[in-house]
C-alpha cells in the first residue's frame, strides 16, 4: 500500500477525463484503498518517471479582432457546451479546409 507523508500533505487539484476518474474508482475497489488520494499514491510509488516520455504538443497564445457579436456567440456556446472559448475556437479552426470548396467563400 502506499505511504503517506504525513509531515507534508497538501490538496492537489488536476483535470482527468472522466474514464480515468472511474479507473480510480475500480482500482480502489481491486486494492482495497480508502480514498481517491491512496490510489495516486500508489500510482506514484509504482510509476517509473525516469523512463516515461509524455506526448506534449506545443502550444502558443495568438490574440485575434474578432465582433462583439462573435465574442457573444462563443461565449454563450461555450457556457451551453461546458467547454472553453479557446477549445471552440480550436475546433472551428481544425475543421476549416486549408482551400476553399467549391461553393464556400
């Protein structure tokens, strides 16, 4: 089981996708963990940080004009999705065509 410093012991507060959060949940129940908190520990005593090779993909913040009315209409979706402006904006610009289809402006 995992051991607890008890002389440091602070909240930690990340995002996971909600199939990780129910992984947590099955694995307390596997391992007979008390809380959420033993099975990050566990995680952490047991993963080889040394060796592992996260996949980042860089990021850079650009400031764009846009019309109050496309500032409104993003936020309201964003609140009415349950997602960021910025990941809006993300997935309208994937889905643009690099060339203009026949038909479109």
């Amino acid at each position: 089981m995992a051991t607890r410093n008890k002389k440091s012991s602070a909240p930690l507060t990340f995002d996971l996708p909600l199939e990780l959060i129910a992984k947590i949940k099955s694995i307390r129940n596997g391992h007979g963990l008390a809380s959420a908190s033993e099975v990050v520990r566990l995680a952490m005593d047991k993963f080889d940080f040394e060796r592992c090779q996260p996949v980042t993909v860089p990021h850079r913040q650009i400031s764009v004009r846009i019309t109050a009315d496309q500032r409104a209409m993003l936020k309201r979706y964003a609140k009415k999705k349950g997602t960021s402006v910025g990941e809006l904006l993300r997935l309208a610009l994937e889905d643009l065509p690099v060339k203009p289809g026949k038909g479109r402006k």
